[in-house]
C-alpha cells in the first residue's frame, strides 16, 4: 500500500516474481523455436516468421490459461497466494507477449503483400456469417483490445480512480479475451493444423480454467449460506473460543456481504471483509503486528477501528458485537468506516 | 469479492464453458481434411495411342 503516487512499488518478492516469470517465458520462447525449427525447417523467410508467431500466439494462451487460474486455485488452496499477489505484473506481460505475436503477424502480411487482403477479409461482412470461414483475425484482434485497455488499466492508479467494484467488473473482460483466443485459434491455425498437439493444448488449457472456476464457485456458494440469526436479528457467531486467535470466523447475513469476525486474545472485532485495495477477502487473513491484513496484497487495518496504520486513510467498516448467553453475535448493519467496535471476553 | 461479483463469477462461468466447448468441438469436427500428399511423376511406359 502506498499513501502516494509511485509507478510500481518494487519488492524483493515482485523482482522475484518477474524474474522467474520472464525467464519461463523465454525458455519456452526458445525450445519452441528450437523443436518447431527441427519439425519443419524453414524454408525460406515467411515460414520463419510462421514459428515466431506460434510461439508468442502458444506463449499467451497458456499464459492466460495460467493466470485464469491463479484465482481460483488460490480460493481453492491458501498456498497459491503468494502467485496471486502479484499477478497485475503477470497480465501485463502477457499483454506484452500477445503484443510480439500480433507484431509477427503483421510482419507475415507485410511480407506477403496481404495487409490489403486482411482488411478486405476483416470487412467482407458475409464471412461473418459463416462458422468455418469466420474472419478469425477479428477474434485475436478483439482479444488484444480487451488486453490493451486491462493492460493500461492495470495500475492502482485506475484501481483507486475506477473504484475496486468497477475495476474488478471491468477485469473480468479476461474471461472474454479467454473465450475469443479460443476460438481465434480454433477457427484460425486449428483448420490448418492436423497434428493432434493444437487440439489438446487448447482443450486441455481451457477444461483446467474451467473446472477450477467451477469447483471454486461451488466453494464459495456453500460459504454464501446465510449464518443464523437471533430474534432481533443479529448473526451469531458461536463462543468466543470458536474464533482461531490472530483469525477470523466469515459470517453471512441473509443477502448482505460477508462479514469478518476476528479475534486478537481476548478482543474481538468485526470488519467488512471486502479490502479497500480490491475488495479482497479480508477474512481470510489474518492478524500480523496487531493489524488485521489482507491475504491479497497485505493491505492492513486495526481491529479497533477497521482504519489503515498512518500516513495511509483507508478505512473498513465495522460492526457491533455482544456476548450473548455465551455466544458473540453481531449486528449486520454496518457502522460508519472507521467507527470502533470491538468487545472483549 | 462483492458478493454481486461472486454471482457474476458463477453465472458467467458455465455460460462461457458451454458456448466455447460448442464452438471448439464444432471447429475441430468441420475442419476440412487434411490434404492428400503430392503422387510422385508417374513415367510413361507406353506411347499415346491418341492422335493430335
């Protein structure tokens, strides 16, 4: 977090993160190159520009094929968080990737004197009608936009501006981007391509996304169910003991946003769970220096008061806590953010 | 996560999974076949019999 402007807030752990992601992505820049070189030697400079173009096109398939399930994987299993932490730098790279394969691309046409044909092709409007036939550069060229405009976005500038819930609304244009390069490739370089390897790197790439994000959306209904509620309405919560120290118990009033309930000794405190950062699931962190902190990126916040430590502003709402017959409950109505509301037992 | 962009997650996914295995095993089962491989020159053995 960061109480002012600053392009990119380099960490040790960002440099890392880059540096092995840049590297895997040029070792299989190169033993693509190297074995598709050795499949079908290029006979002359337009097939040499045919393998630049798989590999950076193969390049971002799988690389949004891993992005798509970073999420899922992380709401599935803790120990994949640390690669959601910073996937923004992820995107953009792959946007960067994409960027070299579109450029090989047009070098193709370029050097077949095709450019002219490829805008007649991509306004030949009664293409549009066919399946087999469809102008399947419009697909990759729809899916590059939608990473242009996630790529230029993607700084927390735009995050803070556009507010998280339109920011995250926005980003899920990746599922879009996602769909269309399956289907550029499908209807583009699959109609050509016999061997059995294209099939099965989309297939497969795109049945791992999908079933992670169904298991992780089944996961997050049963979290949904609504937690039970007392006759005047507040939400309880269970003995005190029942909240792990330093975490957090998640309840759910009937249609409102989660709630968490976290425990630091013998306080007790209740936040909104949605981060200021990117709404993350703030209950599902946990308490590290007297703060409560967000698993997502480490936004922090105190318990007392669901306010940021100084210089930062950003605060969380809270919310009133009891001890009744023995139980916390809590009451769904949100206070003010920054409002203190904690109890002890 | 809201719980608005959760919904949206589990609307939009099964959505998505349908219409794209349709439209991949589609381009997988009309995709023309692949092209015979070029006959080699066949020599003639015997002279054409048709007269010009």
């Amino acid at each position: 977090m960061s109480a002012g402007y600053r392009a990119v807030q380099w960490t040790r752990f960002k440099i890392v993160y880059d540096g092995v992601l840049i590297l895997a992505v040029a070792i299989y820049i190169a033993g693509f190159l190297i074995a598709d070189s050795r499949l079908e030697p290029p006979t002359d400079r337009l097939t040499g520009i045919i393998h630049y173009v798989h590999a950076f096109g193969s390049a971002t398939f799988l690389m949004l094929t891993a992005i798509l399930s970073i999420g899922p994987l992380s709401r599935l299993d803790r120990r994949f968080l640390p690669l959601l932490y910073n996937r923004r730098h992820f995107g953009v790279l792959t946007f960067f990737v994409a960027m070299t394969h579109v450029a090989f691309a047009i070098d193709w046409f370029v050097a077949m004197d095709g450019l002219p044909g490829l805008a007649i092709e991509l306004i030949n409007w009664p293409d549009y009608g066919k399946f087999i036939g469809f102008p399947f550069e419009a697909l990759g060229i729809a899916a590059f936009t939608i990473l242009l405009i996630m790529a230029a976005t993607s700084h927390d500038f735009w995050l803070s501006f556009l507010s998280p819930t339109v920011w995250k609304a926005l980003h899920l244009a990746l599922y879009l981007a996602y769909a269309l390069v399956m289907m550029h490739v499908a209807l583009g370089a699959l109609q050509t391509d016999q061997t059995l390897s294209l099939p099965l790197l989309l297939g497969g790439g795109f049945a791992t996304v999908s079933v992670l994000h169904v298991l992780a959306g089944q996961r997050e209904r049963k979290r949904d169910a609504p937690t039970p509620v007392g006759r005047d309405g507040w939400l309880i919560v269970g003995a005190p003991q029942s909240i792990p120290d330093k975490r957090a118990r998640i309840v759910v009033a009937r249609g409102g946003e989660r709630i968490a309930v976290f425990r630091d000794g013998a306080r007790i405190g209740a936040l909104s769970n949605l981060c200021t950062h990117q709404n993350g699931p703030i209950g599902e962190g946990c308490i590290i220096d007297g703060y409560v902190t967000c698993p997502w990126h480490g936004y922090q916040f105190r318990l007392a008061d669901g306010c940021a430590p100084q210089p930062f502003t950003d605060k969380l709402a809270t919310y009133r806590l009891r001890l009744r017959a023995g139980a916390v409950e809590v009451d769904p109505q949100p206070l003010p953010p920054g409002t203190a509301a904690t109890i002890e037992f | 996560m809201t719980r608005t962009h959760r919904m949206m997650h589990r609307a939009l996914w099964p959505a998505l999974i349908i219409i794209v295995a349709v439209g991949f095993t589609l381009a997988l089962a009309l995709r023309p076949p692949a092209a015979p491989p070029e006959a080699p020159p066949v020599a003639r053995t015997q002279p054409s019999t048709s007269q010009p």
